[in-house]
C-alpha cells in the first residue's frame, strides 16, 4: 500500500510540473505551445526524472555501504568532484561548454576522484571515517572550485546550473545522452543490491557469509558514483536529494536494498519534479519588473531549503552511528 502513495506523489509531481511555468497554457495548444512543450517542457521533465532517480538511488548505496545515515553524494565528494570536473573541463577547453556527452565523462572522471579521494584519505578507516574524510574532501574540491570561478568569473556564465543544480534549458540532446547511462547504472546496481546490502549488518556479517567486505564496499561506491556523477552531468549538484530520499524509501519499504534502491529511484524523481514545479511557481511570483524577467528559480535552491530542514532532522534522530 506504500508503495500506492510513492506513485501517487509522482503522478501528482509530474501533473504540477506540466501545468505550470511558462510557454504552455492549457487546455488547448496552439502549434508554438506545442512546440515548447515537446521540445522544451517534456525534456525538462525527463531530466528531473532521471537526475532526482540518479541521486536518489546513488545516496541509498553510499549510506548501505559505509553505513551512516548522513552519507549522500555531497558529502562524500562524489558530487563536488563531478562539478569541478565539469568546470575545469571548460576551464581547461577540453569540454565544449554545450557538450552533453562531454559534460557526462567530465563528470565521471571528476565525481570518481572526489569519490576516491575520500577512499585514499580514511583507507583502512571505519565507513563513519570514510564518511567524516568524504566531507572534508567535498569541503576541499568545493573550495577549488570556488578558487577557479574566481579566477575567471566571465568564462563559467552558466555556472549557477553546476554548482546549485537546475533542469532549466535541458533538451532532448542532453537526455539522450544521459538516459542509458543512468538506466545501466541503476539496473546493475539493483542486480548487485542482494550482495551490498549484506554490508549493512556489519564487515563481521559479510564476512560469515564469504564475501570480502572492502571490494564490495568498493563496487558500491563506484556504482554510487556512477549514478551520481550522471545525475549532476544532467543537472548539476542538485543538493541533498541524496540524504534525504534513502530515509524515506528505507522507512516505505525496509532495509532490504532489493526493494529500497527502487523505491529510492521514484522517490528521488518524485523529488526533484516537484521541486523543479514549486521553483516555477516561485519564477512566476517573482517576475516583475525587468529584473524579475531575468531571475529564474533553480530547483537546486528548493531542494537545497528542503533538505536542511531534513538534515537537521535527521542528524537529531541519528545523533551517533554504530559501526561494527
């Protein structure tokens, strides 16, 4: 019956994210409004879908892995690397600035080393180590990234969209490029969620069971970054849909990462649509004037509010975490 009301959140998600924002007015479509809605409104849409399922899934598998309830891809420094993998990559002129495709393996490349910083940092550290050390780590590559917008503000006119995360101007180039990335990712971690989630009760439980504990832990990691890599490829560093979203779908549908990951997929999409359909609500009250016709609310910042809220409440509630 849970599991009704996870699709019902989506159904209502994705209606709000149709029905408002600009360019559409509905019922009836002239050909300009129907043009915007195939070639501008639905792949917006996907890309939440796709960017908040990512997220959401890649948060789940850091959390079963290093077992701590606050680990999430921006605090463990897989996304703070892909953004300063796709901003150096333009800085450096080996990404296109418009490049799909180069945006996803900059991203790749750069979440995976901010991942692995984090493993290279705690090494035979306890998973809440290897969590404390992804935090100082993503702290590390936020501040670089930080250095090289400074360094030439004028060259990153976009980088608003990496560094808060926003589904705005995305096309059905961009999603084409993103969709079977993400859809191989999360297949092949649901395949393997039988085997991560034996890392949940513990290295000792693993191991009664045969399995060797730092390889698994690692094969969820690079899964996790792989999601979250291609998530923020697609729409930058949206911000905590990875914490927040594991809790929710553990509390839906258990610890049994073989009906949790997908649960957290929907929930994650379900997510960020909704907040990419409150941000357009918040773009429309806030234009007025000519400064308001430039200001668009990304659905990084709604995200964002909401997910300091759930942190603090989630840090209260797990004020300690155990560790075998």
């Amino acid at each position: 019956m849970r599991w009704w009301w996870a699709v019902a959140a989506l159904v209502v998600a994705v209606a709000a994210e149709l029905a408002v924002g600009r360019g559409v007015d509905w019922p009836q479509l002239d050909p300009l409004e129907q043009r915007i809605l195939v070639e501008l409104r639905l792949p917006r849409l996907a890309t939440a879908l796709l960017a908040g399922g990512g997220l959401g899934a890649a948060g789940l598998l850091l959390q079963a892995v290093l077992r701590n309830p606050l680990a999430a891809p921006e605090l463990a420094g897989v996304n703070p690397g892909a953004v300063l993998g796709v901003l150096g990559g333009i800085q450096l002129g080996l990404v296109p600035a418009d490049s799909a495709a180069g945006a996803l393996v900059a991203a790749l490349l750069g979440g995976a080393a901010g991942g692995s910083l984090m493993w290279v940092l705690a090494r035979d550290g306890s998973p809440a180590q290897i969590a404390t050390y992804g935090l100082l780590g993503s702290a590390a590559l936020a501040g670089i990234t930080t250095l090289l917008l400074a360094y030439q503000p004028g060259r990153f006119g976009n980088a608003l969209r990496w560094l808060v995360g926003s589904v705005d101007g995305r096309v059905w180039a961009h999603v084409s490029v993103a969709w079977p990335w993400l859809a191989t990712a999360l297949l092949l971690a649901w395949l393997c969620s039988a085997v991560l989630g034996m890392l949940a009760a513990g290295d000792g439980h693993a191991a009664a069971l045969g399995l060797s504990p730092r390889p698994v832990r690692a094969l969820g990691l690079a899964l996790s970054v792989a999601l979250a890599a291609g998530a923020v490829a697609l729409a930058g560093a949206l911000a905590f849909v990875g914490l927040v979203v594991p809790h929710v779908a553990r509390a839906l549908c258990g610890a049994d990462l073989r009906r949790a990951l997908p649960a957290a997929a929907l929930l994650g999409a379900t997510m960020v649509t909704g907040a990419d359909a409150v941000a357009q609500v918040l773009t429309l009250l806030v234009q007025s004037g000519s400064a308001g016709q430039r200001l668009a609310v990304p659905a990084g910042a709604v995200t964002a509010l909401l997910g300091a809220v759930a942190l603090v409440v989630v840090a209260r509630r797990s004020p300690h975490v155990e560790v075998s």
